[in-house]
C-alpha cells in the first residue's frame, strides 16, 4: 500500500519524523537523509535494500574511511558488480587507488549533535545563503 508523501518544505522544515511501517511497507529516501530505526529485538530478520544509481558511462568507486584515523578518504576504481562479488572484508584487496581526499566533515559530541539538530533551521537557512 502507498503511502502520500509529506510535503517537501515540512521534510527539510523539521528536525524529526516518525514513521511507523507494518509488515509488507517499505520507504524510499535520498541517500543523505540522516535516518534510523530502532533495533531489531524480535527473531525475526528485517531486510534492508540499498541501491545506487549512475551512469553507465562513469567510473564506479568504493570509498573507504578508515574508523581509526578518519582524516582521509581514500576512492578506488570499483566495477558495477563490486559490493555483490566481494565480501566486505576483501573490498580494498587489488583495487586502484584513484586518490585521498581529506574528511572535512566535523566530529560532534552527543551534545553537540543534539544541539545541531535542535537548531538545524537555523543552520540549514544560513547553508542556503
């Protein structure tokens, strides 16, 4: 069953949506759309499905970050079979190092995040300057 969309200007408008969804739903969202649902503590798996688009003309990359020393990213050549073809923990293995790319993004304390997000209007109208 469909569900209508909410209203463009409410979604970038609110700090918060909650959405409940039963057995059989599913959403579809853009890709930088902050997001979570809380853990699965039932016996029964919940499916999830990523799936990225792009041109058929354009070079397919993997971007990795490293968790201990997060200060760059670095993209490699992938092929458009890459995340099906090779476990996770083979995914740098014989890869093409394109190039780094510093990681601009700030880290944020609980607090600060917190804060953000209480203020994500304001920060967001002053992006749009």
């Amino acid at each position: 069953m469909a569900r209508s969309a909410l209203p463009s200007n409410r979604c970038r408008r609110s700090p918060a949506l909650g959405n409940r969804y039963k057995a059989g739903e599913a959403v579809l969202f853009e890709d930088s759309l902050l997001h979570w649902s809380p853990q699965n503590m039932s016996d029964t798996p919940r499916y999830a499905i990523h799936c990225t688009c792009i041109p058929k003309d354009v070079t397919a990359v993997y971007v990795y970050l490293d968790p201990i020393k997060p200060t760059f990213f670095e993209m490699y050549e992938a092929t458009d079979r890459f995340f099906i073809e090779r476990p996770p923990s083979t995914w740098r293995e014989n890869l093409k190092l394109i190039k780094t790319l510093a990681n601009k993004n700030p880290t944020y304390t609980f607090d600060e995040f917190k804060d953000r997000l209480e203020k994500s209007n304001t920060i967001r109208d002053a992006m749009l300057l």
